[in-house]
C-alpha cells in the first residue's frame, strides 16, 4: 500500500445538492456573486486560466464523470505528485479565508472509488455497495448538468 496521499481542499458543509464543494467551486462561487475585491478577481481568473491551461478538465474528458445518475457524489482529489498544482491552491485559500468562507483539507491514500483518472488528480466516488446494479440512462433521457463547484470556470 502506498504512503502517498491524495489531497482535496473541501467546504466542511454539505451545499444544498448533498456535496461538499471543492475549493474551486467555493472561489468560483464568490466571483459568480459578485463578491471579489477588483484585486481578488483579477489573481482568481488568473488563476483559473492557469489551471484550464496546464490541467486536463475531467468533465471535459468526460462529460459524464460528474453526472449525478452516473456518478453519484464524485469529488476531484489531486494526486500528491501534483506539486505544482497544489502550490496555487494557496491563492486560492487565501481568498476563502479574507470572506469567512471555510475550506478543509482532506487526505486519503484511498478517497474512493475512481471514475477518472490523469497524471494530475482523480475524481472519485463513493464505494457501490454490493448488489447494487448499474445507473439506467433511458434513450432520449437528459443527464443533469455536471455540478458547476467542480469546473474551474
């Protein structure tokens, strides 16, 4: 078993959907209401294009991966060889912290079962009790839109 931990940067509290939000969709929460400084803005875009520029988006790669029929409670954890990545998150955190916004971290050598995996992260979701069958997805049926908390932008 190895030693190496993922890392995820979480709200504390459940959102009204049932999941915890994820440190980009917390700061992406803030600038969607309007509530960062000209200053936080600029350094929370700035941010986020450096993100969508060096890192795979996993709903993109895969639109069902956060799909709540599909993959029900999934969450982004980067891998603990993402060191680069982890180091912006500071920017990131800072911001929660000036607005009272509260983010944990979280580690885990086994945060869940993997839906989707690239150099960077995995996103998880929760361990399928056994005897569970598979999602249905009816022919003609819509998917729900991936939780916004987990893209960047």
């Amino acid at each position: 078993m190895s030693s190496l931990r993922h890392i995820r940067f979480q709200s504390p509290n459940r959102s009204p959907r049932g999941h915890h939000p994820g440190v980009f969709g917390l700061a992406n929460a803030l600038a969607r209401e309007g509530r960062l400084s000209p200053g936080e803005w600029a350094i929370w875009r700035a941010s986020n294009d450096w993100y969508d520029a060096h890192f795979p988006n996993p709903s993109t790669v895969d639109p069902t991966v956060y799909d709540p029929e599909v993959n029900p409670g999934a969450a982004a954890w980067f891998r603990p060889t993402a060191t680069e990545a982890l180091a912006r998150v500071a920017l990131y955190l800072r911001i929660l912290s000036d607005h009272g916004v509260p983010c944990v971290r979280l580690e885990s050598a086994n945060p869940g079962r993997i839906v989707y995996a690239d150099a960077y992260q995995v996103v998880v979701a929760p361990p399928v009790p056994p005897g569970t069958p598979p999602p249905v997805v009816l022919p003609g049926a819509r998917r729900a839109d991936p939780p916004t908390a987990q893209g960047r932008t």
